[in-house]
C-alpha cells in the first residue's frame, strides 16, 4: 500500500473524530476528501471534488467510503474519466438514500446508480444499519458488482459501533491493494 494513498470520503456530517475514518486519518496517514458543504451536499459538487483530489496526485488510490460517501463513488463512478486512477473501494455502511425518511438534504443524491463499478469493492454491512435494511445494502452492494462483508449488528459502522480503529476494516483495504491489476 506504499505506493497507494488512501482517500477518506465520509458521509453526510463529515465523520466525528471518534470514527475509524477520523482514526484511520491519524492511524494511518489516510487523507480525508474535504467537502465544501457537509451539511446540504451537492452531489455533483462531491463529485468534482472527488476528481480534483484524485487529479492532484498520479498515484493509485484506495477510497475509504462511509455512509453517503458510498453513494458519492457510485455516482462518481458512472460519470467521471478518472476512474483509472482508482484501485480499489471499501465501501462502508451504505445509506438508502430513496427511503422516505431520508433528510431533505439527501433526497437530490437519487436516484441510486445500478450500475457495477469499474473496480474492485467491497461493501461492508451491518445487519441493524438504521439507514438501510440489510437486504437492500445487499441489492446495492451486487448491483455495484462487490463483494460483500457482514459485520454483525454494528448500527450504521460509525463511531457509535464502538469498532476504534478498526483494524478488521483496514485489512479488507489491504485486501483490496494486494488485488492484482487486470
């Protein structure tokens, strides 16, 4: 993973710092993909975003993805040119951003891409995520073409989930790094 850096992408609020994204950040040396607006995200403007932080640097990524973060990489994934610089996407938690109950500031992220992601995933999921049933995580996560790692009852695999840094978590990225390139 030397010659790979490893971007954050935290979901809707940022991530506290009692997160494994916050802790991974001091842990590791993982950079955290800053947004302008963290409370009403604009998924075009986290899209751009996106590009120019991969753009700034020539090597490989491995995005670290959390809640709307997820939703971010798929979106991404389906419109940029970039998505060779990408090895790899842990994709943690991810939001039913459709469902009723969603804020109003996550009902402009829809609809939900489908399509499978021009890279290795993994998608992480939680069997009591209060922001996606898990039945629906598993749709998303297949129709994104990952494979898929159940963690339990871990709630929505923040800083809540009592995970600290996360080592299992970093593991699955390490597995993503070690993938050989086709």
């Amino acid at each position: 993973m030397d010659s790979m850096r490893v971007l954050l992408l935290p979901g809707w609020l940022d991530s506290d710092p009692p997160h494994w994204q916050s802790r991974w950040e001091r842990l590791h040396g993982a950079e955290r993909v800053q947004q302008d607006d963290w409370w009403w995200p604009r998924r075009g403007d986290w899209m751009a975003r996106l590009d120019e932080v991969l753009l700034a640097d020539a090597r490989p990524a491995l995005l670290a993805a959390h809640s709307l973060g997820c939703q971010l990489v798929a979106a991404w994934a389906t419109h940029s040119r970039h998505v060779d610089r990408v090895r790899g996407a842990l994709l943690v938690a991810l939001p039913d951003i459709v469902r009723e109950d969603m804020p109003p500031q996550l009902q402009a992220w829809g609809p939900i891409p489908n399509r499978p992601l021009p890279f290795p995933a993994i998608a992480v999921l939680s069997e009591d995520d209060p922001y996606c049933a898990q039945e629906r995580g598993e749709r998303m996560a297949s129709d994104w073409g990952c494979t898929i790692e159940h963690i339990g009852p871990r709630g929505h695999i923040n800083g809540d989930s009592g995970l600290g840094d996360w080592p299992e978590g970093w593991r699955l990225l390490q597995r993503l790094a070690a993938r050989p390139l086709a």
